[in-house]
C-alpha cells in the first residue's frame, strides 16, 4: 500500500484518488491539466528514437576505400579507382543508344578499361575473354512491339583455368543513358562497380569455380533491348544459371535488394550470408512487380526469356537527379560506391562457388525478406512464411481469449460475456480508427489535388507529417476517444480497458495477416513482427501475473472513497512499452525507406493520377504500424507519470491526466492546419533549381496528315507536351513561356491514329489522353528524313490482302497500326503476341524501332481481313514517327529559344520529331 503524507494527516494514495475523482464529478477539482507535461516528452521518446537509431542507420555507409590503402587492405573493392573512371564515363556525356557517344566512344571506353584489367589479371590463373555483340531482335513490352537492330553490349568472361564448370554467373548493368543525362548515377555507377570487381576477381589468388560474365549492356533505357539481345542470342547466355542486376534509381544512398528470384530461395540464402550491408525487403518486390513505380529494369528479360533466378539492387537515394542532366559525377557519393561495391564482390565471391548452380532449378517458391535496420538479414520460403502466418495469427487470438479470460476471473462485478461484449465493442472502434486512419490522410489528398496544390512535399518533405500523419493519427484514436468519452464505462479498471485496447489493435493485426496470406501476399510479415512483440509482452505479462494487478483499478464504490489502488497496477504497460521499441524503429525504417524513394517518382508519375494519395496512403500505412501501439500506450504512460506525479506533487490531481485525448487531438488538429497554411505558400511549391527539378518532355514536331487518295489534309508544327507530374504547364502561367494556344491531346484522339502526336513509346502512349500541344506558327526544321514507302498490295484469300512498307529514318521509330471501320489485322510480319492475345492487346497498335550503327531500313507487312472482300476502300491507318533524340541531331533556333524560356527549376527533356499519318 502507497501512502501520501498530507500536511495534516496520513492517509491511504487509493482513497486520496478516489477523493480526487469524486471531487471532479462535482466540479471542485483544479484545472491542471498533466497532459501538458507527459504528452510532449512521450512525443519527443519516439521522435528521438526515429532521430537518434533509425536515420543514422538509414544513412550508414562504409568508409571509401583509397588507391593508396589497397596494400593494406587486399581483396577489398577500392571506390576511388571506381570513382576516376565513373568520372572519365561521365565526361562522355550522354549517352542515347543510336548516338555516337553510345555506341562508339563508351563502347572504346569499356573495352579500353577492360584491357587495363588484363594487363593486371593473374594470367596463370584467368582467362580473360571479350566479345562486342551487335544484336537484332524484337518481343512484346508491355503495350507495344519493341524491335532493335545493331545495338552494342560489352560482354567479358572470367573464368579459372582450373575449373571446367559450364555454368555461369551473369552480372549486369547498362551504359546508355536518357537524352540530356549523362547517367553518371543511372547506370554508370554499377557500370564501373562492375570494373572493379571484374579487376579484384581477375587479381584474387584464390581462383573460383564457376566462370563470370559481366554484361555492359548498351540499350536499357529503349527499354530492355540490350538484355533481351543478349539473353535470347549470345553464345554465352544458356550457360548462365543465375545473374545479379544492378541499377541505380537516383544518385547516391545504399543500394536496396528489391527483386529475387523466381524461386531458388537459396540466392537469398547466399545474400544472408555474404552481403556487407543488406538492405531489403519484401514489400519492395511486391509493389515494384505490382507496376505503381513507373520503371522497369532488366531483370524482367532474364527472368522471361532467360528462365534464370536472379537478384534485382539499385541504390535509390536521390531520386530527384534520376534522368536529368543533373545525373552527374559530382552527385555521386563515393561512400555509396562503396557500399555497392562491397556488396557485389562479396554476393560474386560467393554464388562463383556456389554449388546450387550445378543443380537444376530449385522450384520451392518465392522468399519473404528483410534487413533489420541494416544490422542483420532475415529470409524464410513462401511456404515457410504461410505456416508461420497462421501460427502466429492464431496463438495471438488465443492469447487474448487468455486474457480476457483472466480478467474475468480477476473481477468480482463484471462476468466473461460482459468484458467479451465489451471488447467486440472496442474493436468494432478499432476497425473505425484504422479505417480512418488510412481514409483521413487520402481525403487530404483529394482536397489538396482539388485545389492544385498536389506534390507540396517534393522538396520540403517535413511538410508529410502535419498534411498526413497528424489526420491519420487523428483518424486512429478517434473513434475511442468519443466513445469513453461520451458512454464511460466504471465497472472494469482502468488497466484492463487499456489492456482490451491494446488486444483489440492485436487482432486486427492478426485477421490482417491471415487475410494477407490467404490472398498470396507476402509482405503480411509486417503484421507478424507486430503480433510477434505485442504478443510477446502480453506473454509476459501472464506468465508474470502483472496482467492481473490491473484489477485493482476499479472506480465502483465511489460514495464511500475506499478503493485498492494499486501503482504496481500498470507494471505490464512499461513491458508493452520496451517491447514496442524495436518494431517502431523498424517500420520508420521502411516506411522512411518508401518515402525517399515515392517523393521524387512521384514528379515523374504522369498527369492522370493524384500522387498525394500514393504517399497519403504509406503515412497512413506506416501510422498504423509503427504508431498503432504506442499512441494506445500514451495513457498509459500518463497514468504513469500522472501516479509518480500524485505521490511527489500532491496538488496535482489524478483525474486530469484522462483528459489528454481531447487536448493531443486538438493539438494535432492544430498542427494540421499550421502544416496546410504553409504548404499552400510558397513553401509549398514543389520544385526548386537543380536539385528538386519540374519534368517537362516537349517534342518540337512537324505533323503531317495524308488521305486516302494521297492528299494531305493538315500539315502543322508545334510542341507535343507529354506531362510528367500532375501539375502539368500550371505552373507555367505566370512565366515568360509563352503557353497562348496550348490545347489537350485529347480533342484530336477521335480524328487521328494515336491522337496524332509521336508519342515515344508504351508509358507516353498510355498517358497520351492527358498530353498537350502547342501550335507553332513557323515549321520546325527536322534535322533528317523519315521516309515510308509502300511497296504494294497483295491478295493473299479473297477476304485477306498483304499491305508492304519500308521505313527508314533516325535511329529511333514508331509504327501505329488501326484498322479501319471493319477491317482487322490478322498477320504481320511483327511479333505475333499483340495479335494472338486481343484480350489483352487492342489496337491502335503501337511497335517501336531502334537502331544503333546499323540503320538499314525496316522492311515489315501488315495482313488485312475484311468481311466483304471489299478492299477498293481505306481498310488501314497507319502512321509513322521519328525521333531524333541524341545531341548528335541539331535543334532549331527557335526551339532552343523556347527550351531557354522554361524558369530554371525545370528539367526539359526535348528533341525533334516527325509524325506522318497514312490511310491505305
């Protein structure tokens, strides 16, 4: 029994509470409100657990290591020797498949760094062998035909004269890069990552026993086509058995394992193991192959057409770098180097003798994975994960029956269906929160898009916490707060209502993961490391009988003031508390993680859809996970400090410290204002020069439009705008661009194949209801040709006739292919997918073409059928594009003058093209 020595007399703490409750009710109490002193010390416990573990540890890298320090440290990757080539890379310039600068000049410089490593390799111990492929070929991307013809890949093999193993290790990165980017980070970092470690293994005197193959691709960004030509035709590509990718989704920061597989646990086993600094997670995997992220990389073509497993990394700090001519030496950390190329050497040290590539393919299932922190690596198989799932889910719903239970039998006034009733109550509320939570976050996003002011947070990212997760913390504990408000409940403790809240929030977890695991997804293991620790003090706390001194927290019996308040009654929330540390700090990590990677894609997401509500949702998500626990705990940390207060400070009066839900809401209602007065000033403006650059993809375009009978019935020019974030040219309009004229892409989609404009490929043509066009009074001046010719017309059955073409022009085309009224395409001299698959594939028909030193001119036929054999009428549109896209072609004065009138914070991604449209 505690005991307050009052100025005049000694009597019992429990009767002293009562009196102070009973002295509220009446209104005679004080107004000191305890909220004020424990509620912003509990909200500056978790800020400084974010502050002080999860970014520091976000943020590691390794230490560089110097050319002067590799006596002393042999066998390690050396980011500084990386670091002088990546800079020689980036004096190329950019580098756009078809350019000079591609498939010329980067080709020498890889093959010249390569003879640099010959000359140091252990010639007694490595061959060294080196092929330039020049590759043709063409398969269906996504929506459209991707056709290349003599692209270039830099393709070396390491092997160990001792080792007469034929199955290969692949290792890949591309070397081209966007127009106007010299892709210092986006790929030339893994570019020379590759060097060096191709160099530390041709050196290593340790010989290994499955042979290296390291692809310097030279056509990824066209999309893909430098790794489908390998993959599909090169002489070494059946021998490889298992490949690790390499990207870079920015510029700088660790580089995260996003994609593995399929199957073949065992790779994960191997990067478990070996890898320096594991960084991964499940999620990552599931939402990259769920498409939100507009990207994609390599590993779908030596997945699709290889049949290989494989590891998928890419650094991802710095998105805001990504494709634009900001990607350059200089934001390239060398500690990031470091830190991938640590990585790779030791995932290439290990699987080069792994023996798993002597065997068949391992068809066990998918992995679930996850770093902790950067500090450790856990990995288990699908399957493993479906068993764990369900144990866990079950176990936690039966430690609440346990515990409800308990506090039945714990409690003279109240039975088993009463609490029981009681809690289905509770978590009906709790069902509401989360809903809520999730809901309140996404209504600030649509308001926010209302009103034109989405992408507030693309620089100043602190700007997410009062427009997001104030409402969805608001939106959590909500529902709770009115109902013991308005309907309080005296006949169960105190403890034991926090201890239901608490299981409630447990359960949903629990349903959460089971649902989770029933649909196929694998990222529920979120909601098993939540079961696993809340379960886990719940444990204790049965186990250790703390659960069961919360019954002495009763409120009945308030006219004679005589109650067994007992301080030890909320012992059990203090290891509730300690056990939600690690779980906290490893959702901020993964939700910090999505975060870094979301603010700056979402400035290249397209205009068609509301970004907020991306990000609105992982604040609402991360809220939940990593908040769900701890905001139910905050009473129960003030209870705690409120009874330390009540036997130190005796003015203070207990029952205040139940009215900080009403304050903490208030307060964070007010923050959430403040937080949207400064996001709709011009703090909020999304876009600053140089490092939070506005995308803007202007095309400067000549169009013509020829009939049926050769005519041509509009010839124009202009600038084809395809938008890139939502705010499109808005920001624009008090500039000195001048916009008079500026019309939606959409008016001419009824009239013409495409809607008209030379939309570049699949991701362009998908948004092309939303792009704009600018007229242009004077015609642009196409630095080149772009020449269709039709061959003639052939009657293949008398309801079927063969139209013939040959295109020729720069190094990048389009194809767009509708039929006309009932007319269809039956056959082409194409890839047959689109057409074998009208389910999922309907015209216009969109192939794109691309050369890279080989510009021989596209020969292709297009098969007709037509129900009444009637073909004297137009059966076909068709219309051709082309792009001169390297700075190797010349832009109009006036083009470069209207590029130069875009404000300085915005990125322009420009070039010529040419658009013809034909009816046959």
């Amino acid at each position: 029994m505690i005991y307050w020595q009052a100025p005049y007399q000694e009597i019992p703490l429990d009767s002293v509470l009562i009196e102070l409750l009973a002295q509220q009710q009446k209104g005679q109490a004080r107004k000191r409100r305890l909220s004020w002193y424990y509620a912003p010390s509990f909200i500056c416990l978790w800020l400084g657990l974010f502050y002080a573990i999860v970014i520091p540890l976000y943020n590691r890298l390794p230490d560089r290591v110097t050319i002067a320090e590799e006596a002393l440290r042999p066998g390690k990757f050396v980011a500084e020797r990386a670091q002088s080539q990546l800079l020689a890379y980036d004096r190329i310039g950019p580098k756009v498949t078809g350019s000079y600068a591609n498939e010329v000049t980067t080709v020498h410089f890889l093959l010249n760094e390569t003879e640099k490593i010959r000359a140091q390799m252990r010639s007694e111990l490595y061959d060294l062998e080196v092929d330039v492929q020049s590759p043709t070929g063409s398969y269906v991307f996504v929506d459209m035909v991707n056709m290349y013809q003599g692209i270039h890949n830099v393709v070396v093999k390491l092997s160990s004269k001792s080792s007469t193993s034929k199955s290969y290790l692949l290792i890949n990165s591309h070397f081209d890069s966007k127009p106007t980017s010299p892709g210092s980070g986006d790929d030339g970092t893994m570019v020379v990552v590759m060097l060096e470690v191709l160099r530390q293994m041709a050196i290593s005197e340790t010989p290994f026993q499955h042979p290296l193959v390291f692809l310097f691709n030279g056509a990824e960004e066209n999309p893909l086509q430098g790794s489908h030509g390998y993959i599909t035709q090169h002489k070494w590509a059946p021998n490889c058995k298992a490949f690790i990718n390499l990207e870079v989704a920015g510029s700088g920061g660790r580089d995260l394992l996003f994609q593995s597989g399929p199957n073949n646990p065992w790779l994960m086993k191997y990067y478990r193991e070996f890898a320096e600094h594991p960084f991964a997670t499940t999620m990552a995997e599931e939402i990259f192959q769920a498409n939100i992220l507009p990207s994609d990389s390599d590993y779908r073509n030596f997945r699709d057409f290889g049949h290989i497993p494989g590891l998928d990394m890419a650094q991802v700090s710095n998105g805001y770098v990504y494709h634009t001519v900001f990607d350059t030496y200089e934001a390239v950390p060398g500690r990031s180097v470091q830190n991938s190329g640590n990585n790779v050497l030791a995932l290439v040290r290990a699987y080069s003798n792994a023996s798993e590539l002597l065997q068949e393919a391992d068809a066990e299932g998918h992995a679930v994975f996850f770093d902790f922190l950067g500090l450790f690596f856990i990995y288990y198989t699908e399957t493993t994960g479906i068993i764990l799932n369900c144990v866990i889910g079950v176990f936690s719903l039966v430690l609440v029956g346990v515990s409800i239970w308990r506090m039945a039998q714990q409690t003279d006034e109240v039975s088993l269906k009463d609490i029981s009733i009681w809690f289905l109550i509770i978590l009906g509320l709790h069902v509401l929160g989360f809903l809520l939570c999730i809901c309140l976050p996404l209504l600030m996003a649509v308001i926010f898009d209302a009103g034109d002011r989405s992408l507030t947070y693309f620089t100043h990212n602190w700007l997410v916490f009062g427009l997001y997760v104030c409402p969805a913390v608001i939106g959590l504990v909500i529902p709770l707060t009115i109902y013991y408000t308005w309907k309080p409940n005296d006949k169960l403790s105190h403890p034991y209502h926090l201890q239901l809240s608490l299981h409630a929030h447990l359960v949903i977890f629990a349903l959460i993961a089971l649902i989770l695991t029933a649909m196929g997804f694998r990222s529920q293991y979120l909601s098993v490391i939540s079961m696993i620790f809340y379960g886990g003090a719940l444990l204790i706390n049965l186990l250790t009988k703390l659960h069961d001194r919360g019954k002495y927290l009763s409120h009945h019996s308030t006219k004679s003031f005589v109650h067994k308040v007992n301080f030890p009654g909320y012992y059990w929330a203090i290891t509730v508390m300690v056990l939600q540390v690690l779980p906290f700090c490893y959702f901020c990590y993964l939700f910090y993680m999505f975060l870094v990677i979301f603010f700056p894609v979402l400035g290249r997401n397209g205009y068609s859809t509301n970004p907020d509500l991306i990000i609105a949702l992982f604040c609402g998500l991360g809220t939940f996970f990593a908040l769900g626990f701890a905001v139910r705990s905050l009473l129960e940390i003030g209870i705690l400090i409120g009874i330390l207060l009540m036997v130190f400070i005796p003015q203070v009066q207990f029952i205040n410290m139940f009215r900080w839900p009403k304050l903490i809401l208030l307060g964070l209602g007010v923050v959430t204002f403040i937080f949207c007065m400064i996001a709709v000033s011009e703090v909020g403006f999304p876009y600053r020069p140089k490092t939070n650059v506005m995308r803007v993809n202007c095309l400067h375009t000549r169009r013509y439009f020829y009939e049926y009978d050769g005519s041509v019935s509009r010839s124009d020019s202009g600038y084809y705008f395809d938008y890139q974030d939502r705010r499109a040219l808005n920001p624009f309009k008090d500039s000195k661009l001048d916009l008079t004229g500026l019309t939606p892409v959409k008016d001419d989609c009824d009239k013409y194949v495409m809607c008209g404009i030379p939309c570049f490929y699949y991701s362009w043509c998908t948004w092309r209801e939303w792009d704009g066009w600018l007229p242009r009074e004077s015609e642009v001046i196409i630095p080149g040709e772009l020449n269709l010719t039709f061959l003639g017309k052939t009657l293949l059955e008398p309801n079927t006739t063969r139209l013939e073409f040959e295109l020729s022009g720069p190094p990048h085309m389009n194809v767009f292919v509708q039929p006309v009224g009932d007319s269809k395409v039956v056959n082409w001299s194409f890839d047959r997918q689109m057409l074998d698959e009208p389910e999922e594939f309907q015209p216009p028909y969109q192939i794109f073409f691309s050369y890279g030193t080989d510009n021989s001119s596209l020969k292709y036929y297009i098969d007709m059928h037509k129900p009444d054999g009637n073909f004297g009428v137009a059966v076909l549109e068709m219309a051709v594009a082309g792009h001169f896209v390297s700075l190797d072609f010349e832009r109009d004065a006036e083009a470069r003058q209207f590029v130069s009138d875009f404000p300085d914070y915005v990125h322009v991604m420009e070039w010529p093209s040419i658009f013809k449209r034909y009816i046959f």
